[in-house]
C-alpha cells in the first residue's frame, strides 16, 4: 500500500463540519451505558493524530489502539505490538503486531497502517502541524516489512523510541482514503472497542464493537461534556453520571461524604507559563532576568497549599517532578521574592513593569482556573500586568499547532506524562518543538546527547543537567503539578487507567 495515495488527502478538506447541538438532558439513564463528564466534548472528533491528548484522549482510548502504552511507573505495556526490538547498529527499531487484528469496519491491521502514519506525521506538512507529531519528530522513516513487521529508523539513535510512539493513533488506511478527513472524523475508525454512535456539541454515544480484540464488559459509554466542576459533582452524587473527571478539591470531600470513591493522583505534569525567548521579537520575556523574575514573582506553595489543599507538589525550579526520569533533586524551588522580582525587572529596562496578554485554556486540570487567576495577581504585584485571556481548548491548540498566539504569554504544561521522562518536554520546550517557542543552542547539545545516551545512569544525569541549566534560564513560570482526580459512581467497578488513557475493556458496571 502506497503511503502517499493512503494519506494525502488529509492536506485538504480540515474543517470539520459544525457539530449538532443536542440537549445534555438527552443522556441515557439506560444501565448498560457507563456515562462520563468531562469539561468538553472534543471539537476535532475521531482525528486519530489528535485523539492522546485532553480532552480528546476519552474518546480516543475507547476507539483507537497505539503500538504501546506507559503505565503509571514508565513501564511499557503491549497493546497492538507484542514485542520490539532494536537493531545492532541502535537506529531501527522493530515491532511485532499481533496477528488477527481487524478494524471496526472489517480491514486487517497490518503494519503498514502504523507506517503509513508515521510516514504522513513526519513527512507531510499539514500531517507535521498534528499533536502526535512533535513525538516522532526524530524519526526517519518508516515501512511495513511484512504484514505483521513495523520497522522505524531513526535519524539519530533513540533509546525511548517507543515511548514515543504510545502516542501514535493508527487509522484504518482504506477508511481513510476512501471518506476523506471530514466524513471520518465524523464516523472514525479504528481497532478499539467502541464505535461512535452519534457526536454533538454536548454528548459523543458509544457502542461496543463485538468484534474488538480487547473485548468490552459495557456495551455503551456516553461521554458528556459539562463545563464546571461543580456540575460534574452534582451529577456524579445525584447518579446522572458514573465517572466525573477533574473535579474541584472543595467538592471532593462532598463526594466522598457522599458514599463515592475518588481517585487522586499526579499526572506528571508541571503547569506553567510558556515564557518564549525566540516566538514574539519584541516580548520583554526575550530577556532571561525578565524570566526569572516572573518565577520569583509568584508564591508557589500558597497556590498548592490553598488552591490545591495540600494535594501537589511545588516545582522544585523545573519542569520534571518526583517520579520522573531525569529529575534533579539537588534544584530548589524560586522562592517568592518580590524585591528580587522588582530588581531583575529594572536590570532589564522594566523598572516601571509593562502590560501584556496572556492566553490561556482551562479545564484540563483540576484546579487550573483558579491557579492562572491567583498568578495574574501575583505577576501584578511586581509590575508584570498580564491580562489573562482565557481561550476554549479548540483555539487554543490551533494557536500552539500554529504559533499564532495574540498575546506573549500562554499556558503550557511541561508534560513528562505519558513517557513518565524529561525527554517528553522537548516536543514543547526546546529547539526540537514544534513551533519553537524556547531554543538554547548550548543547552540543546546536552539534550542532543540525551537523546542518544541508551546506558540509563548517563542518560539520566544528562536529563539532571538540563533541568539544572533550565532552573537558570528558565523557558517558562514554574508552578506546581497538575492532578488526575476522577469521581466514581458506586456501581462503578474495575476503573483502570494509564495516566487519562481508560482501560475500558477492564471496566463493568453493576445493576
């Protein structure tokens, strides 16, 4: 199958048609159907190169299947490869799929599916501008051996390229080629166990497809998209819903008074402000004591201690956290020192402040909303005047995909998830991203080195020294950890996760 005729109508035909509106009141009260809130239904529907990041990851984990996945501890775990191994000369890996695999409309996966893929995120340009494609941006090439062989070559020898690839989605090729972009999204197909019944601007409907290879115990899943928290936990308690996603930590405690399970945990990722010395020529945070200023501006801990009640973690003056593969335990946080935020400002010719636009999206994490509001007012104090703009998901990924951002600050987290390692920042915050937003010639050699250092111990002490020269020459505002925290209806059983991917095939339901 050629890579080229599977793919390349994708460069036209990218609006996908206006979504239907329909009454969240409609969702079923049927009990066969698990039912999920969520800030928002996903916009860009069944785009597979889109679907492993929020709030698209919902529907992408119940329709799609990836090479592999990363559990919670960094471990590999087989999902549509079986095995993979690395050639001697520690530039081609090759992966074995599992035999007997079919997508949802019939076609047998084969291992040109996933090569046809990493072919088009790696080689075309519109397919370069997907979310998936900063992930293989090392790769070289990409090519189906035999039907059950992948084999992709790096360009430079990669010692967590697979990794990487849990964030690759394979399409079925014929579907593909034959809808075309809009008609697909709209009716996508994959190899997971759901198929969409029905998509509008409120409720994506889900049924099991009898034919997946991880079988279902639930044979349907709404996925409803509510706004506030504090709708999300109403519904939760009064059992409109069974699962309710980033939940404020004031209704926690409600919910779990209530006779419900929550479930808490890090997402390993550090939110931030993106601080970009090389996208906007005229920003004040070209300068790197303006940037340091920004980081000693803010009181970290009031945030974790009264926003997130104690639940995370401070940046120790990096992107990484506890857990994660390269991070540095010898870096201390920024202290708020407003004086020493007011004094680096001067230095840098801002002794009277100045006014800017920051762009943000909230409801990916708990907690987000209220964080961005309290740093606006903390930045205030020492004369930085950012008005915070808040922006709906959907833009605001259109703005990261095409550096076109109306402001000189955005949030962006510095997201060591899925991989659970530092390598993972630099799809975002280095000179290998895409856009460029932060690029240190001097600091990327090291991270050059990084990346081709197999012998773990090296490898991590590499990634050490990145964060170290990164606490110096900070590319963004280090805050605290985001928090995965998901509300659980009594009849819920078996709730399973890899970070926000769902294990829905390990999930039933009672009554």
């Amino acid at each position: 199958m050629n890579t080229r005729s599977v793919l390349s109508f994708l460069v036209v035909g990218l609006t996908v048609p206006l979504l239907t509106a329909t009454p969240v009141q409609s969702q079923s009260s049927r009990p066969d159907t698990l039912r999920i809130a969520i800030p928002s239904v996903p916009t860009d529907r069944g785009n597979p190169f889109n679907s492993a990041v929020t709030p698209t990851i919902f529907t992408g984990s119940a329709i799609f299947d990836p090479l592999v996945l990363v559990n919670e501890s960094g471990q590999l775990v087989a999902q549509l490869a079986r095995e993979w191994r690395i050639t001697e000369d520690r530039q081609v890996w090759r992966f074995s799929l599992r035999p007997n695999i079919r997508f949802q409309n019939g076609e047998p996966l084969t291992a040109q599916a996933f090569a046809s893929a990493i072919e088009y995120l790696v080689k075309d340009e519109k397919g370069k501008t997907w979310r998936s494609a900063p992930d293989v941006v090392g790769v070289d090439s990409a090519r189906a051996v035999d039907d059950l062989t992948l084999e992709v070559r790096t360009k430079a020898p990669d010692p967590i390229l697979p990794k990487r690839l849990s964030q690759v989605l394979a399409p079925a090729p014929k579907a593909w080629m034959d809808l075309g972009f809009d008609k697909f999204v709209a009716t996508p197909v994959g190899t997971g166990p759901y198929v969409v019944e029905s998509w509008s601007r409120e409720v994506v409907a889900l049924a099991a497809h009898g034919g997946s290879w991880r079988a279902t115990k639930i044979p349907r899943i709404e996925i409803v998209g509510l706004p506030e928290p504090a709708t999300r936990a109403a519904a939760l308690i009064t059992n409109q819903i069974d699962v309710a996603g980033n939940l404020n930590f004031d209704d926690i405690k409600r919910i779990r008074d209530s006779g419900y399970t929550v479930v808490v945990g890090p997402a390993y990722q550090m939110l931030s402000l993106a601080l970009s010395n090389v996208a906007k020529k005229d920003s004040p945070f070209n300068d790197r004591r303006v940037r340091q200023a920004a980081n000693y501006a803010v009181n970290k801990q009031a945030i974790a201690d009264g926003i997130f009640q104690g639940q995370t973690r401070v940046s120790a003056g990096q992107g990484a956290s506890p857990g994660v593969v390269g991070f540095n335990p010898a870096l201390q946080p920024y202290p708020q020192n407003a004086e020493r935020a007011k004094a680096l400002l001067a230095e840098a010719g801002f002794a009277n402040g100045f006014k800017g636009v920051a762009e943000i999206a909230v409801g990916s994490f708990t907690g987000d909303s209220e964080l961005y509001q309290q740093v606006g007012q903390d930045l205030a104090r020492v004369g930085i005047n950012l008005e915070m703009r808040q922006v709906v998901f959907a833009d605001w990924q259109r703005k990261r995909l095409t550096n076109t951002w109306d402001g000189i600050v955005h949030n962006l987290s510095w997201f060591a998830e899925p991989y659970v390692d530092a390598a993972r920042f630099w799809t975002a915050f280095s000179c290998l991203s895409r856009p460029v937003y932060a690029c240190d010639e001097e600091i990327q050699k090291v991270i050059a080195a990084s990346n081709q250092e197999f012998d773990p111990v090296r490898r991590e002490r590499l990634l050490q020294e990145v964060m170290a020269r990164y606490r110096e020459d900070p590319p963004a505002l280090y805050l605290v950890e985001a928090i995965n925290t998901f509300g659980l209806a009594k009849r819920v059983r078996n709730f399973n996760r890899h970070h926000r991917w769902l294990i829905y095939n390990d999930m039933s339901l009672d009554g």
